[in-house]
C-alpha cells in the first residue's frame, strides 16, 4: 500500500491513508462510491495527487 500511496513504508501509511480518504470526502473531492469502488479519482487522492 505504501507504494500505490507513494509514501516511505516506514512511515505512518494507515495514518495517512485515513487522512487523504477522509479529507477528501469531507471537501467533497469524492463520493464515498469512488471510495467504495476504488475508483481512479480515488487512487490520485490516496497518491497525493
């Protein structure tokens, strides 16, 4: 996961993954269905993108 997300794997990869998946959501980047479906739009979110 740490590779897909583009992150070290020493560091805090669910963290981040939550707070990339959250904050997105929140700002209405993306629907809870990208994140259901993993979506491409989802993929770039988590990325950093």
């Amino acid at each position: 996961m740490a590779k897909l997300m583009n992150v070290s794997p020493r560091g805090n990869v669910a963290r981040i993954y939550c707070t990339r998946a959250f904050n997105d959501i929140t700002s209405g980047r993306i629907t809870y269905h990208d994140f259901q479906s993993r979506s491409p739009k989802f993929i770039r979110v988590i990325q950093g993108r």
